[in-house]
C-alpha cells in the first residue's frame, strides 16, 4: 500500500518535511511525453490501455519515419523529459511542451534524457561520470554505458544514440519528432485529454485539501509505495489520460513528477480491473513471482535470482503485475525499485469477480 513515511535514515527533521510542497498540474504535454513512451516500447501494450491505439496511429504516419524516429530516441529518455518539460516550459501543454524543447540548451537537453538530474540514474552511476560521457569522453561513456543497468537492452540502445549523436542533432529530433507527432496524431486526441485531465486535477485537489500525500496517493496510484526523500522539495501530480492502470514517475533534482491515471468512467474500469488481473494470473512466471513477494519486498534482481529467470526476461511480468495492482514499486532512494506483494489486490479479485458474474443486474452495469 502507498505511503508517505518519515525517512529515518536520512533524519529528516519536522520543518522540512512541511516544506515539501505538492502541487496538481494537467498538461496535454506530459501526456504527449507518454504517448511517445508508449510508441518507443512495444512492450507499453502489456502496460498501457491505450497504448495499442497509439502505436497503430503513430506507424501510419509518414510511411512509419516518425515510429522509427522515436523509437531511435527510446521510452526512458521521454520520461525523463517529463521533469525537464516541468522545469523549462511556460505551461506544460503539448505545444508548450515542444517549444520549451525547441529553445533548450542542447547539451542540458540530453543530460535531462540520460537522467543526469534523476536519483535512480545516479545512484549507479556518478554524476561526474554522466556528465563527462555526454561531453565525449570515451573512458566515461563506457563506464556509464557498463554501470546504468546494462541488462536493459533498450536503454543500452537509447544510450547508443544519446551519447553518439551530436546535442544539437538529438535536441533537433526529439523535438521534429513530438511535433510531427502532436500535427498528425496526438492532436487528434487532445481534446479528450484536456477534459480528463481537468477532471482528474479537482478530484486530486479536492483530495489534498484534506488528506495527507500519502493518503492520496493511496487513492489515485494504489500500486505506487511512495516515501518522501530528503532532497525533495516539490512533488508535481500530473493527471494523465494516457498511463492507465499504470503510472510514470521521474525526478529533475528536487521536483518529483509523477503522471498518474485519470479516473474513468466506474464500468470501464471494473471491467478493465478484472482483464488485468486474469492476464497477471495467465503465466507461470507471474504466479510465482506473486508467491515469492510472500516473504516481504524484494528487487527485482533479486526476484529474478530466485526464480531463475533473467533480470530482462522478468521485467515485461513485473510490468505486468504492477499496472494491475497486485504488486507495489517503491520509489524512495533507499529502495528504488524494490517490490511488494499487495494483499488488498489479491482480495479485490475474487470481490470483484464474484461481484460481476453472479450478481443479478442489467448488463453493463459495473460492480458496487
């Protein structure tokens, strides 16, 4: 279950946990971000309800130049993004988005997508060793290239071409790329994203004006176990339309971006609950995965050890259980990634499906 705690290994005193401010932001332009996460990761299709819409939209478009061009960029570069488009644009709109990446400085542009400013990125690999293969350096980019989660093929491949690529060129691409993308696509669906958000954005407010962080993020984002770090000052709730049942989170020093799943309308998302829960339970690996997280949080190295499987081939199942609410990520430094078995969503299950099959009611209607 989420949770905002007191992080006692780094002390944090009183007044500064007060001084973590949150704030409710919608903005077509983290969605775009996200769409463009979803059209660089086939994989988004197990993980993202719209994703499939997205991708098959997106191939369409300029004989499918404008697929390989994002795909050539990579999923984790654009969520980085998300903390950058935060700190540099004027409104976090898609056409606000693009233009604040049109005028970025092109070298502060690809330290933000190789997650310079993220705690995650740098807890693996020094800063100074970032910095220095961005600026070239053969020595460090091996270095960063052998430290930054070299299981993870497509990161590897976005590094390729993040640090092989001239600033200017990647700045220029990224930015072609979300706007061809915004023209000839996204804008088709930004209206509808505009609406959910605004919706989703009062509900959240509404829920902080009388609930703590955590208890909230208990609410919009169940599969997402938060701790508030000592170097975090502001925490950015960005509604989204387009990451449910997940969520994506990125850090840009001391902000905290954490685009979450607009709510939908109560039949959809029952009837969306229980086809994630029946493809969670649809593999061996993912059952006994669940098991395993009995014992108590584990990474996802460590899970992998134990059942034998590789760190790469077990990511796309975590993807999987975690979207459906029946694992929780930690995002806390001193547990980045560690996974948790969720009870309540093990429970909801049979609720749900009792609920749905053997209750009499007209049909389509949702489940109390």
């Amino acid at each position: 279950m989420a949770r905002a705690q007191l992080d006692t290994a780094a002390s944090r005193t009183l007044d500064e946990m007060q001084s973590l401010r949150v704030v409710v932001q919608e903005g077509t332009g983290y969605d775009l971000l996200i769409s463009a996460v979803a059209i660089a990761d086939r994989s988004s299709v197990a993980r993202l309800d719209r994703a499939r819409e997205i991708r098959a939209k997106a191939a369409r478009i300029d004989n499918g130049d404008l697929r390989r061009s994002i795909e050539r960029i990579g999923r984790e570069p654009f969520i980085s993004l998300m903390g950058f488009v935060h700190a540099t644009a004027k409104e976090p709109s898609a056409k606000g988005a693009i233009a604040a990446l049109r005028k970025a400085d092109p070298r502060e542009l690809v330290l933000a997508a190789v997650g310079y400013r993220r705690r995650a990125m740098v807890a693996v690999t020094p800063a100074e060793v970032i910095e220095a293969a961005v600026d070239g350096d053969r020595q460090a980019i091996t270095k960063f290239r052998r430290t930054s989660f070299p299981e993870l093929r497509y990161w590897q491949v976005s590094l390729a071409y993040l640090l092989g690529t001239d600033h200017r060129e990647v700045r220029d691409e990224v930015a072609r790329a979300l706007a061809r993308w915004q023209e000839t696509g996204f804008g088709e669906l930004e209206q509808e994203i505009e609406a959910t958000q605004a919706q989703s954005a009062r509900t959240a407010r509404d829920l902080l004006s009388t609930m703590e962080l955590g208890a909230v993020l208990d609410r919009i984002v169940p599969n997402l176990n938060f701790a508030s770090e000592i170097e975090q000052s502001l925490v950015v709730l960005a509604p989204s339309a387009l990451v449910g049942p997940s969520f994506a989170l990125t850090d840009y020093g001391p902000t905290l971006v954490i685009a979450y799943p607009a709510a939908r309308e109560e039949t959809t998302a029952s009837l969306d609950r229980l086809a994630r829960y029946g493809e969670a339970f649809g593999d061996p690996i993912r059952l006994r995965a669940l098991r395993e997280l009995r014992s108590g949080p584990l990474s996802g190295s460590e899970l992998a050890r134990r059942l034998g499987v590789p760190r790469t081939s077990l990511q796309h199942h975590l993807g999987v259980l975690v979207s459906a609410g029946l694992v929780t990520l930690s995002v806390d430094d001193a547990r980045w990634g560690r996974l948790e078995l969720r009870p309540d969503g093990i429970r909801e299950v049979g609720r749900l499906l009792e609920s749905w099959v053997l209750e009499k009611g007209g049909e389509g209607e949702s489940p109390p």
